[in-house]
C-alpha cells in the first residue's frame, strides 16, 4: 500500500478549507493558533462525506465559530461551493443525493457543549452552493404562477434526513414532526423530491416520537421507540407493509438490539447481551437462523462498517482502546481497514462513507494524540490520499497519551476511564484534575483527543476522566445502574476513582481538584459535598446544582415520555432531588469554587449558576466568578472560550500549589 502523506506536509483540504475561509476579517481565528489557543481553537472540521459517485467531499467546517458547507472537487482539490448561513443558523447535517446535489438540515447555535438546536428545515443546493431552495419546512414552497411542475408547500413540521432513497428521482426519506402535536410527537415518514420539495406519504412510526433504521435502498425497515418506563420497543416493517414487533420474528430475542438491515441479503444484524459481555449476529429471514459474527467481553460495539449492499464487513467495540474485527475477510472494505492498520499501527482507523459503488472510501484515522485525519482510499488499489485534518495545528509528537485505567467501586461495580500524564512525565504522584462527563446517560469518554485533557496534562496536570455508572458504551445494565443516583453512585463512582488514583501513586492527595461541564459541572460541586477533604477545588462549567430544578421538567407537563424520563431517571421525591442537589448544602462545601456560565444558556439556565453563588456567598465561601452574557450552553466564540480555560487553568494552578 503506499502510505498516505505524512503530517509534514500541509495536506490538500485542509489547505484549500483555511485559505477559503481566511477572509481578513477572519484571519485572527484562521491563522495557526499558539499557547493555549492550540487547544480551545475549535476543530476546522466538523464531519464528512463523500459523494456517490466519489467525486466530491463535502465537509461541515467551523469558521469563526460558525459551522459551514464546503464542497470540495477530489481530482484538483479546488474548493466547488461554500454555503455559509448567516446570523445564528448554521449547516447541520449533510446528505449527498446524488453526485451534484446535496440536502443539508439548518440547525441554530447554543454553544459548544450542546448539540446545535434543530431548525426541523431542509434546504437542497447543488455542488456550487448556489441557487438552492428550501424543500421542507415553514419556509419550503414555491409560487407555481404559469407552471404546471408540482412543486413542494410549506410544512408547520420538524423534518429530519433520515437516508438517501436510491431511485430514479432524486429524493429523500424525511421523518416528520407537527408543530400542532403537543407533548409526546407521532412521526410520518415521507418522500420528499429533493429538487421539487413534493413529498409522498411512505408510513407513520408505530410509536411516538420513533427513530429509523433503512436498507440498501434507503427505506424504512427498522423502527425503535421508547415507552413512559424508558423500555426500549423495536418494530420490522416488509417493503411496503406495516409494523410488527421485532421480537415477534424468530431469531430474536427481548434483549436483542438491531443495528442493521439488508433486503438483499434477508438478514438482520443484530447485537444482545452474551454471557459477561456482548454478541454481534446476524439473523436470516423469514427463517431466524442466528450466526454470531463478532464478540467482545465487556461493551457493546462502537462502530460497524456496511457496504452499498448493507452488508456488515467489520464491527469495532471500544472496551478502552479500539478493537477491530473483521467480518467479511475477502471484502475490499475489510483488505482496506487492515492495510490502513497497517500504516497507522497506533491509531484508530475508521470507514465513515463510500462511494455507490464501493469503490472509494473516506476513512478518518486518529489517536488520542492524533484529532485525526481525513483520507481517500481506493478501494481496489488501496492507494491512499490524505484530504484533510480535523485540527492541522496540532502535532501529536508533543501530546500526552491517555492511558486506560479500571477499578472496583465500593459496591463491586467495575468503572473505567482514562489516565493522561503531562507528556514525558509517566512517573511519580501528581497535581491530580479529576473529570467527570456531561450527559450524564448514553455519554461516554472514548481513547480520542480530548483538547481539555491536553490542555491541563500540557499545564503539568494529571488527568483523570471518569465513565460512571450511566455511561454509555457499556451496555445497559450499566446505564440503568445511574438511574436515579445523580446524587450518589454515580457522584461515588468519581469519589472512588480519585482515591484509586491516590492509590496507585498517580496522584498528589494534597493537590487534587475536580472540574466538569454540564452534568460534569454538577458532579463536581455535589463531590466536594460529599467529600469536602478530598478536593482542593471545584470548577463547574455549564452546570447545573438544584435537580428539583432541571429546565426540562417543564416539558414534562405535556410529554408523558418526559415524565417517565424523569420518573425513571432523575426521580421525583422532593426530598431525594434536594439531598442530591449541591446548591442546599454549600454549609459543606471548604474546597475553593469557580463557576463559570452563560446567560443565553437554555439547557442549564443562568439562575442555576447564580444560586450556587448566592448559596456559597451565603455561608462566607464567594466563588471565583466568569459570566459571558451572549453565551450559551458552553462558549462558542473563540475569544470567550479562550478566556475561561485561562482561568479555569489559572483556577486550578492557584488551588493546587504545594
């Protein structure tokens, strides 16, 4: 094979994507960042894809904090159209068509720790960029004066690419939302021309608020929703037939997960609890003959790899580091996988798209030191050209690695997470920063480069990140042993993984903080109450510290799966969400404390920070203070985020002296 370009050279895209995006007025934020700016400069690229016929990349950028679409022309590298949204609205989600026209999702900004807001608006443009046209939505619809050509109407709905529909016309498979339902939202799948914006009714979901699995064609097979107890139901659909429930098929279990479906081949990919770990199989239909293609002792898979005929070439679980096994051993995907393993033995390497005909691929390779890198691959050849990097400024010789680690909680529940050292300092106990994550539930942190860890390892910290019980990537008994234990066992999992760390000799007792975002944020602050001699310190970014509460409860009201959700969940005893909520008991509270927080901020409300003040300030303990009043769940702007990580570093330098 020959290898791909080496990190020396400035690679193509990435090239092209900075010198089309660096304006004058940009060029503060394009030019190659320095300090600590080498790490709070958000990625240059968001995601990728590849177009059917494996002539263009299109890619979702961040340029000024703004996420953009730039097309790219794979045989000169030449930039062939950008669209660029204005004001808050920015691309979400893109979807090749066909080989010169693409669908994109518009979504609105609310800071870097939330997912971008869903417009529930599909706008269609071409390859240029130019000329496209709103093909769902409030605003979709044309005046058809002195035509006779259909075209689309607006739609008071939500709409949500959901596959590419591989037929003569070009169209989209489109889940739909009305703004009329109140609470719990029925979902209609249609298909939507994605020239015209005409749509046909295809099915309804058999259940509120139902996602979507397709075949090879792009038509609904598998559908799965939750009830008001947050059990999951699965339903198979036959082409053009109704729902039925998945269990009811032979071959499948009450605990089997489908992930995949192939209408040519008949079979349904599947993965279920297997012993102490977890089976990938495949079931054929209508007869149920199961085949285990893949098994790993302790999590579920990560990553599966399809071909254009929706056939599973390889499934890769992620226990700690990535493990890949192959599926199909004579497949062009799978020569690929190993021949790129080959070149890049110390890093992850993944299929994200291909082209209709398998015979291109983009493959993202990366590291816990590496943000990664884009390449084109033939698929027959296996000749390889790097096309872009997601952080180009980053050399990954300088990073820290990350490092694995496993423990026993106090009630024997096995935790994970991840250890990273400053770079060349493997030895000897450390200012220790604790991390739990965001989420909390389904949310996971992975062997990847995470620009806070490399942060503080760079500021001579350890680090430690956390994947509590409730995590994801761990199955579900692992999730469901966080439900209704924000306050404790959770909180308790972080409590006991710091002192595992003291243990091993890998942390200084004496200088050890915890710091979080979101869910993190309030992990930190209910820690240092239930450990008040265990941390030095408290940072909390985003977070939130009154569980009676949470802004989501309104929509329980009207949603009865929002109600179970926190039923469920986070509980509803008045007394319990109070014991569990660190803003009534800042009496406990002698570590040093920073909160920092936006006022635009809908997820986490601004008067969850401000009450945390006052509680503190109320007991004599004033916090260090950061507001940033156009921000919201997170800091978008890069002069803002740039602003708290100095002080969160300076925060943490301050408390943690000898």
């Amino acid at each position: 094979m020959h290898a791909p370009l080496r990190r020396a050279r400035l690679v193509a895209l990435a090239g092209s994507l900075l010198a089309a995006s660096a304006s004058a007025a940009e060029a503060s934020t394009t030019a190659p960042p320095a300090g600590l700016a080498v790490f709070t400069r958000a990625p240059l690229i968001v995601e990728a894809t590849l177009s059917p016929g494996g002539r263009y990349l299109a890619a979702v950028t961040l340029t000024a904090g703004r996420r953009a679409l730039r097309i790219v022309n794979l045989a000169d590298h030449e930039i062939q159209g950008t669209l660029a949204p204005q004001g808050i609205t920015g691309v979400g989600t893109v979807r090749w068509v066909t080989d010169d026209r693409l669908v994109v999702e518009l979504v609105d900004e609310e800071g870097n720790l939330a997912p971008p807001r869903w417009r529930g608006e599909i706008y269609s443009v071409g390859v240029d960029c130019k000329g496209g046209s709103m093909i769902f939505g409030y605003r979709a619809g044309r005046m058809q004066t002195g035509s006779h050509i259909p075209q689309g109407e607006r739609e008071a709905a939500w709409g949500l690419v959901v596959d590419r529909l591989r037929s003569s016309v070009p169209s989209v498979l489109v889940e739909a939302r009305s703004f009329r339902d109140v609470g719990d939202r029925a979902v209609t799948l249609y298909r939507v021309n994605a020239i015209t914006g005409v749509k046909d009714l295809i099915i309804r979901g058999p259940m509120a608020e139902a996602s979507f699995l397709t075949d090879e064609d792009g038509l609904p097979r598998i559908a799965w929703a939750m009830d008001e107890h947050t059990r999951p139901h699965f339903f198979y659909r036959q082409a053009s037939a109704g729902w039925e429930e998945l269990k009811e098929l032979a071959g499948v279990r009450a605990v089997s997960v489908p992930l995949g479906f192939s209408s040519r081949d008949r079979t349904l990919y599947l993965y279920e609890p297997d012993g102490s770990g977890f089976a990938v199989l495949a079931v054929s239909l209508p007869g149920g003959e199961r085949k285990v293609l893949a098994r790993n002792e302790r999590t579920p898979p990560s990553h599966l790899t399809f071909d254009s005929a929706n056939r599973l070439v390889a499934v890769e679980f992620e226990p700690d580091l990535p493990v890949l096994e192959i599926v199909e051993p004579g497949h062009p995907f799978a020569r690929a996988l190993l021949a790129l393993r080959r070149a890049y033995p110390d890093e992850a390497v993944r299929i994200l798209d291909h082209s209709a005909d398998d015979a291109r691929l983009l493959v993202r390779v990366s590291s816990d030191r590496d943000p990664g890198r884009y390449l084109v691959v033939d698929a027959r050849t296996l000749q390889a050209e790097e096309v872009g990097e997601v952080r180009p400024w980053v050399n990954p010789e300088e990073m820290a690695e990350a490092s694995p680690i496993h423990l026993t909680a106090r009630d024997g529940l096995p935790i994970h997470g991840y250890l990273t050292r400053p770079p060349g300092r493997a030895e000897g106990p450390l200012p220790l920063v604790v991390i739990p994550h965001g989420g909390p539930f389904g949310i996971r942190f992975q062997w990847e480069f995470e620009p806070e860890a490399q942060l503080l390892a760079a500021g001579g910290f350890a680090v430690l990140q956390v994947n509590f019980r409730g995590s994801g990537g761990y199955g579900g008994a692992y999730q469901w042993a966080g439900y209704r234990h924000w306050g404790d066992r959770m909180v308790e999992d972080v409590i006991d993984a710091t002192r595992h760390a003291v243990n091993e000799g890998w942390a200084d007792p004496q200088r050890i903080c915890i710091y979080g975002a979101s869910f993190g944020g309030y992990a930190a602050l209910q820690a240092v109450t239930l450990e008040p001699e265990l941390y030095r310190c408290a940072a909390g970014y985003a977070g939130v510290y009154d569980l009676e509460r949470l802004p989501d409860r309104e929509e329980a009201v009207t949603s009865r799966l929002a109600r179970g959700f926190y039923r469920t969940m986070v509980g509803e005893d008045p007394e319990e969400l109070r014991r569990a909520s660190p803003i009534h008991h800042a009496e406990r509270i002698t570590a040093r404390v920073f909160l920092a927080h936006g006022k635009e901020d809908r997820r986490a409300p601004f008067e969850q920070a401000e009450r945390m003040r006052k509680s503190l300030e109320a007991q004599g303990r004033r916090p260090e203070w950061l507001v940033e009043p156009r921000e919201g769940h997170g800091f978008y702007e890069e002069v803002a985020r740039e602003r708290f990580y100095r002080r969160l570093v300076e925060f943490l330098r301050q408390s943690t002296q000898p």
